[in-house]
C-alpha cells in the first residue's frame, strides 16, 4: 500500500474534490488543516476537533518539537499520535521556515543551519538528515523535505542560489527518509500504536515571486520524485498580487496525481482564490492566533469584538454560522469575556474561527461537486466586506 493515495472525485475548472487516504485518516479535499504547534491546537480540545468540527489531519512543528520536548523523548513514549493523543492523520513540516523567520539567529551552510534556541539560547543544529530522522520519531503520516525559505520579495539571485540550496537538501531529505523508511517499524522510527505503513514526504518549490524559477524549482523537484508536492514562500511579505501570480501559474502545472498544498496561507479570500487554482491542502495559524486577539471570521467579513458596539448585541458571531459557540453565546457575552480578560474568550472565538476555516472547505468541496465552485467564489468574496466588522 502506499504511503498516501490521492483520488479526484470532481472538478471544476482548475478547482478539484477528491479524497486523500493514509493510514489514520480519509481526509476530504480541499482540506484546511489546524496548526498544533507544540503538538497541541491553541485553546482547542482535541474531543472538539474530531467530534465537532471533524478535523481529520493537523499540523505538527519539527523545530519547536525538536527543542521540547525532544524527538527522542516523543519517540520513547511512542510517537506523536501516542504522546499527543490524537486519534488522527498528523503532518509534520520540516522546521524550515522557523528558522528562516529566526534569520537573526541562524549561520546558513551547505550543512545544515546553525541556529540558538529561542527558549534559551543553546547552540542548536538542524539539517536535511536530522529533519528526516525527528520526522520520523514524530511517525506523522506526511513529512516535509527541509528547505530554506527566502523571503517573499528577495532579489532574483539571492532566490536562485536558495533554490540551489534547497534542491540539493531535497535531494539529501529524501536520501535519508528512504533509508529510514527502509529500515522499518523495527527501528523504532515509525508507528508506536500497532498501525502500519510508512510515511509520505512532500517536495516543497520555492522560487520568491520569480516565475521562472518557480518553473525551474517546480520541473526539479518533480525530477527527485515525491509524493506530494508543497507551494513554499508565500505570506512571507510579499504583495497580494504576487502570491496569486504565483499560484496562478504554479498550480495547474503541478502534478496531477499527488496532492497539491500551499504552505502557511491565509486568509479565506486566500483559500478561495488557491482552491480555484487546483491547490488541494492549507495549513494557518490565523483562525486560533486571530482569535486569541477579539478577531473573529464570518460570513460577512471580519469581525473585532473589542469593538464598544457589540456590548449589548446579543446576536451570535455569524448568523450562518451552525458552531456550538454561534449556537449559544452571543457577541455582547463574549465580547465581556474578552474584556474582563477570560481566558474562555480566547477558547471560544478559537474554536468558532476554526469551525469558519473548516466549515468553508466544506462548502467549497460542495460547490465543486455541484459544478458551481465560479458561482461560489463570486458570491462568497461578494460577501467578505473588509472593514473590521463595521457592517457584520
């Protein structure tokens, strides 16, 4: 059996549904996955995720994992799924762009990057191979190569010679997660929990806002060969108009048959705009990050519940919202949690801005069955007024 399988089930345009099998978890696409960082979804429960809001894959993070608590430790207590208790399919990035976003911190090699520890300042290293070995103590059902990622408007040949670096880590990741794979659950590696198969590892393009390089960095490494491929280098500063240039132009090239992911994007206009471009997997940190400041998503645009407005509304955040908190608590009682400083705020507007995220693809999924995704898009950016919630 293969490490993942990706089966296509509608399309519309460039927009597709399908369905992506491991061995946890049948995750329907497009899919947005939670980001639980340190193993955990900010202020989110795991019974809510999988019973409410019916996650079926979340992301884990190999740098912070790997300074605490160890991939040593995570591997002795049986891997993440054990450690953590999630029931579900786990992608694990490569801990590339936390180092790249500590750049005041980091000395860049041919090796590897050279990097001290946020939490207290040890010396720490991290390389294609040691990224590929704590993955694998992880056991996330998909493992990402390791990669240096320029910023969003680098200059052409600062982006070519990152690109060079990063295809020969490519190269080196899938080297070192083949021997790994090879050697099997008897290494201690790989599934503590009885479930067999092995892993998947995406390849990850980079190549800034530069079309051409995306090409090139797209064509070699297809040539490596993975199983799925990651869009890289986007959301990290450069113009609105850039990322969907890119994706634009990058995305319907992708193969076909392996599922297409767009690393660390956005906001749900972002989502929409990638869906149509034939993106199938998304991963942000905005829905728990945003709700943890008052910022809530709706149907209708953004909403801030710091504003003194909502103080005695007692409508619920989004009126076409069906979420456990939309259902019960209305905007005037959890603005007043936000404001006397509950940390039941923060949880609640968490879960809701998940649910949102969640919920969209749902509906973009329907839409594209339906062969209505066009009319969808329309309607849906129609309705996203940005204007801090002055009209929700």
């Amino acid at each position: 059996m293969r490490p993942i399988e990706l089966l296509i089930d509608a399309r519309d345009g460039n927009a597709r549904s399908g369905k992506i099998i491991t061995r946890r978890s049948t995750i329907e696409t497009p899919v947005f996955m939670p980001v639980g960082t340190q193993g955990s979804v900010k202020g989110v429960r795991f019974e809510w995720l999988e019973e409410e809001l019916d996650a079926r894959i979340i992301l884990g993070n190999t740098y912070h994992l790997f300074l605490r608590p160890g991939a040593e430790t995570i591997r002795q207590l049986g891997g993440l799924h054990r450690f953590t208790g999630w029931k579900r399919a786990y992608l694990s990035d490569s801990g590339g762009f936390q180092v790249f976003s500590l750049s005041e911190l980091r000395k860049l090699s041919e090796d590897g990057v050279e990097f001290r520890s946020h939490l207290d300042g040890s010396r720490c290293f991290l390389s294609p191979e040691i990224s590929m070995e704590i993955q694998a103590a992880l056991g996330s059902e998909i493992v990402m190569v390791f990669d240096e990622c320029p910023p969003g408007d680098a200059g052409y040949e600062a982006t070519r010679k990152s690109l060079e670096l990063t295809t020969r880590w490519a190269e080196r990741s899938k080297r070192r997660f083949k021997t790994l794979q090879d050697a099997g659950t008897d290494s201690g590696y790989l599934d503590c929990e009885g479930i067999s198969g092995q892993q998947a590892l995406f390849g990850i393009i980079q190549g800034a806002g530069h079309l051409d390089l995306r090409d090139e960095s797209l064509e070699r490494t297809v040539e490596i060969g993975f199983d799925g491929y990651a869009i890289g280098g986007l959301s990290v500063g450069e113009e609105k108009e850039v990322m969907y240039s890119v994706l634009e132009h990058v995305s319907p090239q992708m193969p076909d048959h392996s599922p297409r992911y767009l690393m660390g994007v956005g906001t749900p206009e972002d989502l929409v705009e990638a869906v149509s471009n034939g993106v199938d997997m998304f991963d942000c940190v905005m829905p728990t990050r945003n709700g943890r400041t008052g910022s809530v998503f709706t149907s209708h645009g953004k909403l801030n519940i710091r504003n003194a407005r909502f103080a005695t509304d007692d409508a619920p955040l989004d009126l076409e919202c069906s979420c456990s908190v939309c259902r019960r608590y209305s905007r005037a009682y959890l603005r007043h949690l936000y404001q006397a400083g509950e940390i039941a705020a923060a949880i609640l507007l968490s879960h809701h801005n998940l649910a949102f995220y969640l919920g969209l693809m749902a509906r973009i999924r329907q839409a594209i069955r339906y062969g209505r995704f066009s009319e969808f898009k329309r309607e849906f950016l129609n309705k996203l007024i940005q204007n801090d919630g002055e009209r929700v």
